[in-house]
C-alpha cells in the first residue's frame, strides 16, 4: 500500500498546488467528473456539488486576478485504505495562504478530510470538507 499512499498523497497536494499557478489541468485531473463530487467549506456558502459547479467556481474565485496563492502546508496526514483497496481517506490540517485583492485571504489551522475513489486505474478525490476546530 505504500506507493498506492504516495498515489494518494499526490492527489491531494495537488488539488491545492495547482492554485500557485493556476494549473487547472492539473486541478481537474484530481477530481471526479460527475455530479457525485461533494465540496464543503467553512464559508456560509462553501457547499459545492457536482464537477460542472465546481468548475464554475474555480472559474468564478480561483481564476479571477484579484485570487492570489502564496503557499501552503499539510500537516498530521493520516490516509486510510478500504480492504478492496478502491477507496481511500484522508485527514490532515492545513495552513493555504492565499490572498484576495491585495489581503490575506487565508485559512489556518484547517482541518481537511477527504475521500478519493480509484477510478480506471487512477484516483480521484470525490469528497472532501474543510472546517476550523472550535
């Protein structure tokens, strides 16, 4: 399972470092293209369901000029394996220093959990969720 581990790790990471440069092939390569994907985040409007909305926000926030990424950081990852070995879980925190227009737009401390599906021989995340600890 450690290099399915590594397989998994990348997908992560890379649906957050694709925003430096606002790679979005490699963004969408990590994502499942169907209405089944389920984004949450702490923002009061933050649910995003389905690919073809998630792509219109990506479009909408992420690509706009005013949408900058610095950096980020993922700590404490703990990824788990169904016993068929096609699905996989995640939990971490997260430091995604970001800025709009100008201002940080950050979010630190994050928890981020997530699941992923391996789907004609690759991973795909099909759900992940962001929220801040009390």
């Amino acid at each position: 399972m450690a290099g399915e581990r590594d397989s998994v790790f990348k997908v992560i990471e890379d649906s957050i470092a694709w925003a430096k440069n606002k790679d979005t092939e490699l963004l969408y390569s990590c994502f499942a293209h169907d209405e089944n994907l389920f984004w949450f985040t702490p923002e009061a409007d933050g649910t995003t369901r389905g690919f073809e909305n998630f792509t219109k926000q990506v479009n909408s926030f992420f690509l706009d000029k005013r949408f900058r990424a610095v950096s980020h950081e993922i700590r404490d990852m703990k990824i788990d394996f169904s016993k068929s070995g096609e699905i996989a879980w995640w939990s971490c925190m997260l430091d995604d220093m970001n800025e709009w227009d100008g201002r940080s737009a950050s979010w630190m401390n994050v928890r981020w959990t997530g699941v992923l599906e391996k789907r004609e021989g690759r991973w795909v995340i099909v759900q992940m969720h962001f929220s801040y600890g009390k």
